[in-house]
C-alpha cells in the first residue's frame, strides 16, 4: 500500500536501480521549495511581502485593497458578502434559520422552509390541513419574506403536503 501523498512516479522507483537513491515526494519537494525561496529572501534581506528601496531601505508591500484602519467585524463581513454575491443566499439562510420568528410558532411547528430558487420558496407542510392553511397565507408570507429579504426576492410560495407514497400501478382495487 503506498502513501496517498507520495506523487512520485512508481516507474522511476523501478528503473532507479539498487545504489540510487529513491525519488522524493511532492511533500518534500514543496518543502525544499520552501526552504529555498525563505534562504534566497533572507540573503537579499527580505521578507515575503517586502521589498527593497533604491537607498536599500526595506518597505512593507501592501496588497491592493487591503491595509488601513480595523473594521468593525459586521461592516467587514458585509463587504465580504456585497463583495462575493452572497447578500440573498445570507438573507435566504437567515429565514431558513429563523422560520418560526417569521410564520410564528404555531405554523413553524408544522411546516419548514424545503428550498429557495429563482424567486420561488417551497414550504413543506407536515398535513394537507396545514399545507391548506399555508396557501390561504401564502400572500401574506410572501410580503412577510419580502420585508425581510428585500422587495422582489420572494414572487411566489409554492405549498408542498405530505406524499402518500408512489400509487399502485393497474386496475382500481376494491377493499
């Protein structure tokens, strides 16, 4: 059984002889690697991230768009979200997590938010009397949601009631 992260060749291993020495792995390889570019830096006097003036003064290199003052840790995560795209899948995920503080306690214990795509929320009801009850709310908690996520994220909220189970294929049976 070899090493799953030893990434050498077996062929070499073969053809290598008995005197030669074994091929390293790709862990050690990157280690020498490391090693080497921290040596080379140190000899130019270095670090990663800094680099020399013209009067050979040493100066910290900024990657763009980082640097200056702290940020409140909610205000950076914010960016981060408006950033990436993830602001509605945020927003979704919180009514997710949240449902029975948005339809109340009483729904929440028998229905839960199923999954959320292209503006359209599917709600799975544990009964067909509260999937009933759920579509005579439906508008209601569509402008419930849009409130929360912002006008326009929920269009529609489609009602999904417990399955029966697959139907018996053939004839009507009588009991």
């Amino acid at each position: 059984m070899s090493d799953p992260q030893d990434v050498h060749n077996s062929a070499d291993e073969e053809t290598a002889g008995e005197g030669a020495a074994p091929a390293k792995s790709g862990i050690e390889l990157a280690r020498e690697a490391l090693a080497q570019a921290k040596a080379d830096a140190l000899k130019r006097g270095t670090l990663p991230g800094q680099k020399r003036k013209g009067n050979g003064r040493v100066v910290r290199v900024r990657e763009p768009g980082r640097g200056g003052d702290p940020k409140l840790f909610g205000a950076a995560i914010r960016d981060l979200m408006a950033s990436r795209g993830w602001e509605q899948r945020a927003a979704v995920g919180g009514v997710f997590g949240n449902w029975a503080g948005i339809v109340g306690a009483e729904l929440a214990e028998h229905t839960r938010p199923d999954r959320f795509e292209d503006g359209e929320l599917t709600v799975a009801a544990d009964s067909t009397t509260w999937a009933t009850q759920l579509r005579l709310l439906s508008s209601t908690l569509v402008r419930r949601l849009n409130e929360e996520l912002g006008h326009g994220t929920v269009r529609k909220v489609k009602v999904v009631g417990p399955s029966s189970g697959p139907r018996r294929t053939g004839a009507w049976r009588a009991r």
